[in-house]
C-alpha cells in the first residue's frame, strides 16, 4: 500500500478517537491464530453489575486508598479499561479539606495516569490559585477513572459500574468540602437529574453511604465547558469565592 493511501485510513482513526499507538510493532490482527478475545459490551458490563451493589462491590471491602487503587487496577466490569493506557485515579493531597470530582480522563490524563493534567487542568490550576488553593491543598480524582475512546461522554452503564468506587474513594478521604465538577459528577453523585445550570453555586449534603459522615457539597461548571464558554468563567469564580468563604469557617 502507498503511503498516501494509508492516510484515509489513520485520518478515520483519529475520528474514531484512536489517537494514540500503544504497540511500538503494528499486529496483523486478520492472521491471528488465536481466537479473538472479544471485548465487554455495555450489556456485559451490566449484568456483571452486582445485584447489591451496596455490598458486594470490590470497592466497599477496600480499608485504605492503596487498597482501593489496587482493587480498580484488578477490576473488570467496565470495559474502558481495555481502551485505556492507564488508570487515572486521583491527582493532589488526599489529606486536604477540598476534594474535587472530574467526569473522565482525557488524553494528557490517560498518558500520565494523573487526574487533570492537560488544558482543562490547567485552567483548574488557575480557578484554585484565585482563591489560594493548588495541589498540596485539594485532592481531585473523577467519576470513570479510564478514557472514554475519542472522549466521549461515558455511557449509563459505565457509570453505573464505577461509581462504587468514587463513593468509597471520597468515603476514605472523607474531605470536609467535596465539589462537583460538571453534570455528570453532579448527577451521578447527588442522584439527581437536574441540569448543572440549575445545581451550581448550591450547598448539598452527600453521605457516600448510609453511615458515613455527611460532607458538605457544591457542584460548578466543568473546566472544560468554561474552555468553549468563557463567558461563564464569572459563575465558577463565584462558587469559588463561596467554598472559600465555609473553609475559612
Ligand atoms: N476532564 C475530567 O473530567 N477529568 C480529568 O481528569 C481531565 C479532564
């Protein structure tokens, strides 16, 4: 094949959100002798969902963040692993008051392995730094801790299989602030269908389970929304103003 033939080919690729080689040799997949392991569909991924997810998620028996860290690299019931270069699974000091919850790893994330590292962190840096927080003072971690393939929003079912371990993440922490960083984060965790628009700026109360401890919680637009709409960078500021204001209390 010529080389300006093939360029079709990776140009589809990159629609597909295959932007990254993970082999340094490419595989002939059509000459495999091996029966090809299919990967999990969202329907696999359902019915491998425990039916009480209360208790008998790997992530409820993990005592210490290590333990749990361990128990997602073990972990398969989600088949964003598979896509994935790496497991994202926080970024910052988890002894700090503030922990703050993404949606999904992007690119930057899934190569370095680290939560918020590429544009829309670094905007995040900068929303911290206006009210004297960074790294050594938050701790931030996300819903789906692997890339959705060309970062996609993640499915239903894919939040439903993981969000068993932000619940016991944030269980451990046990942050005296959380905040929600977007729609997906603030739905799946407040259990609500309200739009952002609606839920930003707000106090909520958040108990991971039943008999943790209740943690004070605000949602505010994702980062990567105040990239598209600066307009809106004034509202993040303002709800950051107010988590402030309750860590100075
Ligand atoms: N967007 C997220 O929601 N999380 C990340 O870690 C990076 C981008």
């Amino acid at each position: 094949m010529k080389s300006d033939d093939l360029f079709p080919l990776l140009q589809w690729y990159h629609e597909m959100g295959v932007d990254v080689a993970i082999c340094d040799e490419p595989q002939n997949r059509f000459e495999s002798k091996e029966p090809v392991k299919r990967a999990h569909t969202h329907t696999e991924t359902t019915a491998m969902a425990p039916s009480n997810p209360s208790t008998s998620h790997p992530a409820y028996s993990c005592q210490t963040l290590e333990e749990l860290r361990q128990a997602m690299m073990s972990f398969n019931g989600c088949a964003l692993k598979e896509t994935a270069m790496n497991l994202v699974f926080a970024d910052g000091n988890p002894k700090a008051s503030v922990m703050l919850i993404g949606e999904a790893p992007g690119a930057d994330e899934d190569r370095q392995g680290l939560a918020f590292v590429g544009q829309s962190g670094q905007l995040l840096d900068k929303v911290l730094a206006s009210v004297g927080l960074d790294r050594t003072k938050v701790y931030i971690s996300n819903i789906i801790p692997w890339r959705p393939p060309g970062n996609r929003p993640p499915t239903t079912a894919e939040v439903a299989a993981c969000q068993p371990f932000i619940e016991r993440h944030i269980e451990l922490v046990n942050p005296k602030i959380l905040v929600l960083l977007g729609g997906v984060a603030a739905k799946t965790l407040l259990g609500t269908a309200e739009g952002i628009v609606k839920l930003r700026g707000k106090w909520q109360s958040y108990q991971p389970t039943p008999t943790s401890p209740v943690i004070k919680t605000i949602a505010t637009f994702h980062p990567a929304y105040l990239l598209r709409s600066p307009g809106q960078k004034a509202m993040v500021w303002r709800d950051f103003l107010t988590i402030e204001k309750e860590l100075k209390l």
